[in-house]
C-alpha cells in the first residue's frame, strides 16, 4: 500500500515531441504529489507539484494531470527540449513520509 | 548558505573503514532526510529527523549505519566498516516542516568502497 509505482523506466522522444511519465498509488492518504528532476551528478530538484483538490496544474511545458478516482497521476512535458534529458521522479507524501517512484530515464533525441 | 550543503562530495574508502558524511540543511529548517541512491537506481530512504522530536530510523539497512543531528541543524551519517555494497550516492535534504512540503536537496556524498 506505500508503494508509487512509475512508468515506464526509460523513454526516447523526439524533439518537440510530448514526454508522458506515469505513476500509480494505492494509500489514500496521500495528500502531496510532487515531481522532482535529476541531472547526472546532482541531487534531483523539485520540478512541481500537486494536491489531490485539483485535477490538473501547469507550468510553462510541463503539467501533471491527477486522476483521484484512478489513484493516477502523471506528468507531460509539453515541446520536449533536449535540456530535459534526465531522470524523473515522481511521489507521493504523507505526513513527512515521501514514498517514491523508482524514476525515468528520459532522453530526447534532437 | 542558500542550499544544502554535503560534504565531502567524493569519498573513496577501504573496505572495512568508517566513513564520516556530513550535511548543512537550509537554515531554519527543521526537518532533514538521508537517502542512499545506487548507480542508476531509485531513492532509498534512511533516516529523517524533525526538530526535537526522536528521528524515523526505518530505513537504516543494518547496525553499521547510524545518524546524529547536532542543535537541530546539521548531521552526520556515519558507516561503521564499510562494505562494497554500501557504494553509492547518500544525498541529504532539508524542508521546512517535512509535512507536504517541498524538500531540498543537497548534490550528494559520492562513496565508493573499495
């Protein structure tokens, strides 16, 4: 139940292509939903996030879409730039507790 | 300063030896987590640690591991005889409350035993 599970592990997309990350939850009791980015070397970095009250947020080319019914959530990366090569995680907290997806390795092709 | 702070960021041991990392969280916050992140692998939780209150061991692998933070600030990670599988990344962050907030991370402790 404290299990994130993210998909898929790897993923190529071209240039201006659309990049989709998924994750999938079971405890209920999550109540924060953030993606973080991870370049070689450095610890990852907030990207953004989301509460379960909203179904959707935006910033700039990435949004994360949140199915509260489905206990889904994923994150798009709209005109994929090959400056967001990297890994992704997404997770989901509650309480101090930050349970994690096991990440994505995405790569965009120029 | 304006991140959190690991240091050393490489360190290369003999297997068998103890290991010292050490973390400066972003000041004034409260809270701060150590993760273990193997080559090309997820997150691992370690510890966590929130104010006065007595710290989430759960994640610490085995009796070698163990962590203190001084005056609320900044903590110390330390590997008692160390192993070839304790190789990896420990990253420490920081957050102001730990509770649905964002957390910080500093660029990590690169340890390699050998």
């Amino acid at each position: 139940q404290q299990q994130v599970k993210q998909s898929p592990q790897s993923l190529i997309v071209q240039k201006g292509g659309i990049s989709i990350i998924n994750c999938a939850y079971e405890n209920t009791a999550f109540d924060y939903f953030p993606w973080y980015q991870q370049f070689p070397g450095k610890g990852p970095a907030l990207l953004i996030a989301i509460r379960p009250d909203v179904s959707e947020k935006k910033e700039g080319r990435f949004t994360i879409s949140f199915n509260k019914s489905a206990k889904q959530f994923s994150l798009h990366i709209m005109d994929s730039q090959p400056g967001d090569s990297a890994t992704y995680f997404c997770a989901a907290s509650y309480n101090y507790q930050l349970i994690w997806g096991a990440g994505t390795k995405l790569i965009i092709k120029p | 300063g304006a991140g959190v702070s690991q240091s050393p960021s490489n360190k290369v041991t003999e297997k068998g030896k103890d290991v010292e990392l050490r973390c400066d969280p972003i000041s004034g916050h409260t809270a701060l987590y150590w993760y273990r992140q193997s080559l090309g692998q997820g997150l691992e939780f370690l510890i966590y640690f929130q104010g006065n209150s007595a710290p989430d061991k759960s994640g610490l692998p085995s009796d070698r591991f163990s962590a203190e933070r001084t005056g609320g600030s900044v903590s110390t990670l330390t590997i008692q005889r160390t192993q070839q599988e304790d190789s990896a990344v420990y990253l420490c962050a920081s957050s102001s409350r730990g509770q649905g907030n964002t957390i910080y991370f500093g660029e990590g402790s690169w340890l390699t035993v050998v």
